[in-house]
C-alpha cells in the first residue's frame, strides 16, 4: 500500500510525483472501490450540479415573483408576511427544512420519495429544501429593488405617459430590477454546489457532498483530497463566471464604474 501511494519515497519525490498527476487529471484510486478518482468525481459533480441548477430555477421562481408582489404595496399586509417568512426560513438550518419536508410530503402524505435518485420526483424535495434558503433572501434583494425602481422619476413619468402599469412594469421594472436579482442568483449558484453536503446527506442524493460525507468515513483519503480540489476549483472557475455575467448585463460594471 506504501509503494502503490508512493509514501515509501522521499517526500519531495512523493509530492513532485503528485503534481504531475494533478496536471494530467490523475487523482488516484479510491481506497474502498479501487476506481479512478476522476471518473468518480465526473458522475457525482453532474448529479450535484444538475440538483444546483434545479434548486436555482426554483428559487428564481419563487423569490423574484413574491418579492415584486411585496413592491406592489411596500408594508402592507403582503409585504410583512413575506418580510416575517424570509427571515424565518433565512435563520432556520436546512436540514430543519429538510426533515420537515419529508416528515409532511413523504411520511404523512405519502405523495414524494423521501430520497434517492432516479426520477423527476426524488429531485422535489431535495431542490425544494435549498430553493427556500435562497428564496429567503432573494424575495427581499427583488422588493427592495423594485420598490426603488418604482419611486425613480422614470418609471412615474412613464406611467404619466399613459403606459398602463403592466406595460411600465414589463418595459422599466424588469430590466432595472433584472441586475441585482441575477446578480444575486449567478453568484449563490457557487455556494449551492459548495453546500448541498448536509442535503444531499439527508436525501441519499448520489452526489459530491454524499460521497465526500462517506469517504471521510472511511478515511479515503484520495477521495477526500479530489473532492476537496474540484470543489475548490470550480469555487473559483463560477466565481468568475459569475463576475462576467453581471459585467455583461450591467454595462455600468463594463465601463469600471461603481454599480
């Protein structure tokens, strides 16, 4: 086991041979299966990213949608309960969510998996669980922009113009309201693949956090330190994609301005 790991050579020799390995994408041989790390790595990051992306979608649903309601009248009686339930599901953990979830849909209702993987239905609860975190504080980040929009001069002297206030909404609220609330989404995609560790854990979802969680179990350590070093770049690689996406959409960004 030394020589097949290398640890019976010197330790600069040992860690020049791991650098070189690290640049062809060789991450080693799981200690428990015997599988290449890599190819481990490739079918759980696309389970994990394919949950992320749902869990986005909802969440873009959900958050814009009752934060422009909250706008419309900003302290009503609307705007509060919104403004109460996002802090209580901002400051609840996710798997708190999470058991609450499967307690009502699976075990009292019986109407969705409790876990697992394998159709459109086992993605529900899973994706549900990180969409209400992320819609929490997007309901708010979308009233605030919105209501701030709506108190600009432009969008009253359209309406002054004769524009209904559909039309004023679909041709000045939601391209003015569009930047922070990709902003926002763009960048909290990152931190979904980073943190689906505990919610892919409680769901038996086959993915990066699930497999991290057993291979520090069973101490692979070559699984463990791939895991670590794909999260980590891919940290980086959507962090910056993220910064290109709201220079392309903010051309105030573009030119070096302040937004």
């Amino acid at each position: 086991m030394r020589a097949e790991l290398g640890l019976d050579q010197p330790w600069w020799q040992t860690y020049g041979s791991w650098l070189a390995d690290l640049v062809q994408f060789n991450l080693g041989k799981s200690l428990v299966t015997g599988d290449s790390v890599w190819h481990k790595i490739e079918h759980q990051f696309a389970h994990t990213f394919s949950l992320a992306v749902v869990a986005l979608l909802l969440a873009l649903l959900i958050g814009p949608t009752l934060g422009v309601l909250s706008a419309r009248k900003p302290n009503g009686v609307f705007d509060r309960l919104t403004l109460v339930l996002s802090s209580l599901f901002r400051a609840v953990p996710a798997f708190i969510i999470a058991i609450g979830l499967i307690t009502l849909f699976s075990v009292q209702l019986k109407w969705l998996p409790a876990g697992g993987y394998g159709t459109a239905l086992h993605f529900v609860l899973p994706a549900l669980t990180l969409a209400i975190g992320l819609s929490a504080v997007s309901v708010r980040v979308t009233r605030q922009a919105m209501v701030q929009v709506m108190q600009s001069d432009y969008y009253q002297f359209a309406q002054l113009k004769g524009l209904s206030r559909w039309q004023t909404f679909v041709r000045h609220g939601i391209p003015n309201i569009a930047v922070p609330v990709i902003a926002y989404h763009s960048v909290q995609l990152v931190y979904l693949i980073e943190g689906v560790v505990i919610v892919e854990s409680l769901f038996a979802w086959p993915g990066s956090g699930h497999a991290l969680v057993h291979a520090i179990i069973a101490r692979d350590v070559p699984m463990i330190q791939g895991t670590a070093l794909v999260m980590g770049g891919l940290f980086v690689v959507l962090n910056m994609l993220a910064d290109l996406l709201n220079a392309w959409i903010d051309p105030r960004i573009r030119e070096g301005g302040t937004v």
